[in-house]
C-alpha cells in the first residue's frame, strides 16, 4: 500500500483564499517615547462599530491614568536600561535629574503604567476573540454533526489517504488559519500577559498543524480538533468581558462553566478521545510514516499547553472557592498610586494601611452586583 504523503482527492484551486477579508492591525505606533493605543476603527469595523458600542452597553469604564511628565533623563533610562530600577540608579537618577527617590519611583510608575493597555483595549479584544470562537464553534459543528466520523472516530481513517473535502471543511479550515494568523501577526500589539511565550508556541503549533493536515489529508481529525478547541474559547473570553465590565458575578458563573468545559475536552476528551483515535486507529489501517508522527507530535506539544493553561485555571479556580474575585492569573495588572497614600499615611495607623491595601482598586474595575 502506498503510503507516501497523500493529497486531498477534490481539487480545491477554484476556492477563493480568504484572506482579503479578514483585516489585521497594521497601525502599530513604533514610537517608544510616546505610547498610545493603536487606532483600529480604520483596519478593522469591529471595534468602532460593534466592540465600543458593546462597553458603553455594559458600562465598561476607564480609570484616569496620571501620566509621568517630560524628562529626558528618566525616559532615556526607562527605553535603554529597564522599567524598574534598583535603588542605586534610583539615586543617580535622583543626582541627574534633581528630583527627589520619590519623584523618581512616582515618575516610573506613572510611566509603566501608560506602556499598559487601557480597560477599553482589553475589552475589545476579548469581545472580537468572543465572536470568533462562537461563531466558528457554531459553523464548526455544523461542518461535522452530519458526519458518520463525528460519531464513531475509527471513520475517521476509513478511506484513508483517499477521502473527498467538501467546500465546508475547506472554509472551516481556510478561516480557522487565517484567524490563528492573525493572531501571531497582532501578538506584538495585544495585551500582554504572563504566558507571551506559551502563546506564540500555540499559535505556531496551531497552524503548522492546521497546514500540515490540510496538505496530509488528515482533514476529519483537524476539523474535530478546531471544534473541540472552539468549544471553551468564547466562554473564557466572555468572562473577561464581563470582568472588565465589573459584573463579578456574571464573570464568576462564566469561568466556572468554563473551567468544566475545558478540562472535559482539554484534559479527558482531547488525550483519551482524539490523540488515541490519532495514535491507535491509523495503525490499524497502515503503517507509520513521517506525517503520522510529526501530527502527533504536535498533539502533543497542544496537549502539553493544556496541562499548562489547566494550571492556571485552577489556580483562579482556587481564589474563586476562596471568596477572592477572578480574574485572569496571567494578566499584566495596573500598578496604583495607593503607595504614595501609604507614604503619606506611613504614621496614621494601622486601619489606613489596611484599607490602602485592600481597596477594589487593584481589580483594576468597578465590581457592581448583577
């Protein structure tokens, strides 16, 4: 049986690439000395017409950012040298510059906090990956419900390596690529967050599985894998919507229905389901060549993210039992100006500094009770 690398049996050359449609930011600012938030409204409609309509909705609000004032001294070190300095080039910035280690900590601050995405940043994020991942997990189910494979995962490989494509799949899999494009190419331009390089690795795993299958014919097994991620996606990013909107508890009630649904179909379906039906059943059928191991390699590098992000999740999980508000663990917060309160107050007792340091303003939000 031959089983060099095989190739989809219907040609798909008369499909449209859809490319042209899907529009990335490309007004990215490379002015380091003069951070603002890039404007989208002329790259992409959504956040004008359909992510900042939605916050005003939701009464997403910002907080006023005190910005750090012109001072080449302090900018110059900040571009060169880091964000944060030691308290030795506190002191030999305080001799340049002639301000006060207050002044200078104060002015660091302000200045860290301005490189930091606003409320409304964030909130059109989550909502535009919202509408995606519902969106193509609703099309996504509708490309494979009908399928006999959807059902019994050794069809999955009946066929095999000559199984027809049909326009849905090749539309399922050409949008999912695009938007994972996407995605690497805005990375520089999103919210930073704790796990930046585990991002970059999935969204590099994600399309060279996406294109390795698609040129492998493994087509059945990849839609099943891009539903079963969709499935949990956009209820992850409407939690966040409603945390920025402060509606505690309608974000606590999301995640926890998140949180099952992702450790079902990341931790249990995904290895005892879909890496088994791609590591048993096609043995069954033919022996192993190089696309059957470098595919399921890549399973594996997702699944070992899945372990990683499921970390995460129960940590938040974690605070959630515990009374503590959730939020995303891996998220860049907002640093406040309650430590100059606490300065001013270092004598006032200790109730001040109890309240200084448990104010709500460090959720970076106005919780209200929904």
């Amino acid at each position: 049986m031959d089983v060099s690398m095989p190739k989809p049996q219907t040609s798909t050359s008369h499909f449209p690439w859809p490319w042209s449609f899907l529009s990335f930011d490309t007004s990215l600012s490379w002015v380091r000395s003069a951070p603002r938030e890039p404007d989208t409204s002329l790259s992409c409609p959504f956040p004008s017409y359909v992510a900042t309509p939605l916050a005003a909705l939701l009464n997403v609000k910002e907080k006023t950012r005190l910005r750090a004032p012109p001072n080449v001294t302090l900018e110059h070190f900040y571009l060169t040298n880091g964000k944060q300095p030691k308290q030795v080039e506190v002191e030999l910035l305080s001799r340049q510059s002639g301000l006060s280690g207050r002044q200078i900590e104060r002015w660091f601050r302000r200045r860290r906090n301005q490189d930091r995405p606003s409320l409304l940043k964030k909130f059109r994020e989550a909502s535009w990956r919202f509408t995606f991942y519902l969106i193509a997990f609703v099309a996504g189910m509708a490309v494979i419900v009908d399928k006999p494979w959807f059902y019994d995962l050794r069809k999955v490989w009946e066929g095999y390596p000559i199984q027809s494509i049909v326009p849905s799949q090749y539309w399922y899999y050409m949008i999912e690529l695009s938007f994972y494009w996407s995605l690497l190419f805005s990375i520089a331009s999103d919210v930073k967050r704790k796990d930046f390089k585990e991002q970059i690795i999935h969204h590099v795993a994600t399309i060279i599985l996406l294109s390795f299958s698609w040129f492998a014919n493994y087509v059945r097994a990849g839609t099943l894998i891009m539903a079963l991620h969709d499935s949990s996606d956009y209820l992850l990013e409407s939690a966040k919507m409603f945390n920025y909107a402060g509606w505690k508890n309608t974000c606590n009630n999301i995640f926890i229905v998140f949180a099952i649904v992702f450790i079902i179909t990341r931790l249990v379906i995904m290895p005892f389901w879909i890496l088994h039906c791609t590591l048993v059943y096609p043995l069954e059928l033919y022996p192993a060549f190089f696309g059957y191991y470098f595919f399921n390699i890549m399973m594996a590098v997702l699944q070992m993210l899945h372990i990683f992000w499921a970390y995460f999740i129960l940590r938040m999980a974690h605070k959630f039992i515990t009374g503590k508000l959730v939020e995303d663990e891996r998220s860049d917060r907002e640093e406040t100006e309650s430590s100059e309160g606490e300065e001013a107050a270092a004598g006032a007792g200790a109730k001040s500094r109890l309240l200084s340091n448990g104010h709500p303003i460090l959720n970076n939000n106005h919780p209200k009770n929904d």
